[in-house]
C-alpha cells in the first residue's frame, strides 16, 4: 500500500487504514532488522537526502540507518557548512536541492511549518523530521508501533502524556494519532506548559500526576524542552521532578502492567527516575529506538511507492 499524499508532513492527513498499514509494513521491517540479513533492495537506485536544521541524534541515525537497509544513497547534508549559514533563505534551498533530483527529503527545522513550505518547491518526496512546534509525525508513528507491540492492540487505552506539552511537537503528533484510533488521553503537566486552547484538543487534561496516571495503560514522558523557552516556566528543576517526575510512587497509580516511555533524550532526574527509566518491567524506551529505524523504513518505503506510481503515471 502506498500513502495517499505524496509527503509524510503530519500525522494529521493519514487516515486509520494508513496509519495500520504502515505500521504492519513496519513490523515485517522490525522481524527483518533482527535477523542476519537486514538489507534490501528497495530503494535502489533512489537518493536520499537528509537535512537537519537542528541537532538530532536518534531521529538523523535512524532515517540514514532505514535509507542505507532499503538500499537508498544516503546524503547527510551538514548545514552548519551549508550556505544556509551564510543567509541563504529556505526556498533557495530547497530550489538547490531540487536541481540535484533526489527522491526522499528528510527534514528537521526549528521553524514551525518551514517543512511545508519547503515540500511546495520540491518534486521528491519529503518526510517531516519535526519541525518547531507543529508536528513529529515519524515519532508519533513509532511509538505507535511500540504500544501495539507491547500491549496487543492499539485502541481503546488510556494513555497518559506528561510534562512539557506546550513544547513538544511529540505531544502534538501523538494526541492526534491517539485520538485517531480511538483512545483515552490525558495531557498531565503544569498551567504554563499546556498550550493555549489545551481544552479544545479532544483530550483530558490536568495538572495533578497522581490523577492523571490514575489507571493509565501508558505513561509518555516528555522532554522538558528548555531551549524552546524564553521565560520562567517552571520555578526550579528540583520543584518540578517533585510535582511531575515519573518515580516508583506517581507509578504506582497507573495499571499493574503500565508501560513508560520517553522520547529522549531524557533529563535523568527531572523528567523520570533512571532507575525506572532502565526498569525492564515498566519502561520500553529502548524499545522506541528500535521501532524508529523500522517505522522510517516502512515510511519510505510508502513514500516512494507513491512517487514510483505518480512517475508512472
């Protein structure tokens, strides 16, 4: 099955059946990348540029780990040393990048919507990497695929998001993702991390953990993103583990078999406890990790069987 759209900018614009399909064509890849031979031939032939406005590890390894398993030629195009710095404007770029005909677009911008505006001038295929505060759709998608694998289904869950909500275009992707397949979610954090219009997102929302675990089959950690901050949001890092740190005690309120994750990277002792965050039991962070490098193979893969079909046609 291939996307219906031709760019991957949101979750916003899949619809349930694609956002099932993608995730089945990434658990075949999840089977594949356990096993001795995790290359294919899929991409063969194509060229994919990845393109970070802002530091990234797991996200820039994952998509240039996916791209080199389908067989894909791989470009990390470094815009520290790009003309970028020397005032270059988005649109020159992405008309230069379009000169050299790649197929596959990876995009990370501080910029809210820059992803956009850079897949109008373009005619490969472009998948959103995050971009400012709007959306992280690959991330939402793997931790997708995390929750279905370690709980069997995924609808009907409760699902608690914790911390930085105002911030976080992970929180953005997952709430719609989540609502999409019909779940219960909860945004638990402070009044000053909870953006504006919080109450029309079609979720629950609180600033007490304790109730907001209450009976969750999922706690996701946010990061508390301090570089998107220009004033005083919490009064001390102290002060905020102590009212909405993930710890042994706040768990215990959520189910028996509740699952914690955290989208990294994480501030050990701010957001979570390290020793929960490493406690097999609950916590499937690594987890995520692993299903990031499946859920952008099979994404890609989607992506391309769109542009193949659209070149043909």
């Amino acid at each position: 099955m291939a996307l219906r759209a031709r760019h991957l900018l949101g979750i916003e614009p899949l619809a349930p059946d694609e956002i099932t399909a993608l995730l089945d064509l990434a658990e075949r890849h999840a089977g594949r990348n356990r096993g001795g031979e995790k290359h294919t031939a899929l991409l063969a032939g194509l060229t994919q540029i990845n393109m970070f406005f802002e530091p990234s590890t797991r996200t820039q390894a994952s998509f240039e780990l996916a791209g080199k398993r389908l067989g894909a030629d791989v470009m990390n195009m470094s815009v520290a040393q790009s003309s970028v710095k020397k005032g270059e404007t988005l649109i020159d770029t992405a008309l230069t990048l379009n000169a050299m005909h790649p197929d596959l677009l990876v995009v990370r911008h501080p910029a809210s919507g820059a992803v956009d505006l850079l897949a109008e001038k373009v005619a490969c295929a472009v998948l959103n990497a995050g971009d400012g505060r709007h959306e992280h759709p690959t991330q939402a998608l793997l931790d997708a695929l995390t929750i279905r694998r370690a709980k069997g289904r995924l609808h009907r869950l409760t699902v608690a998001i914790c911390g930085d909500i105002a911030h976080s275009r992970v929180a953005r992707s997952n709430l719609i993702l989540l609502n999409r397949m019909e779940n219960r979610v909860r945004l638990v954090g402070p009044p000053t991390l909870m953006p504006a219009g919080v109450g029309e997102l079609g979720c629950e929302v609180t600033d007490d953990m304790r109730e907001g675990l209450a009976g969750a089959d999922v706690v996701m950690m946010l990061r508390l993103q301090k570089e998107r901050m220009d004033g005083g949001f919490i009064p001390s890092e102290r002060e905020y583990y102590h009212r909405y740190g993930l710890d042994a005690e706040k768990l215990l309120h959520a189910k028996p078999d509740a699952i914690v994750m955290h989208p990294g990277p994480m501030n050990r002792g701010v957001e979570i406890d390290g020793t929960l965050a490493d406690d097999i039991r609950h916590s499937v962070i690594q987890q995520q990790v692993e299903m990031g490098v499946a859920v952008r193979m099979a994404a890609m893969e989607m992506l391309t069987a769109s542009l193949r079909a659209a070149r043909a046609g």
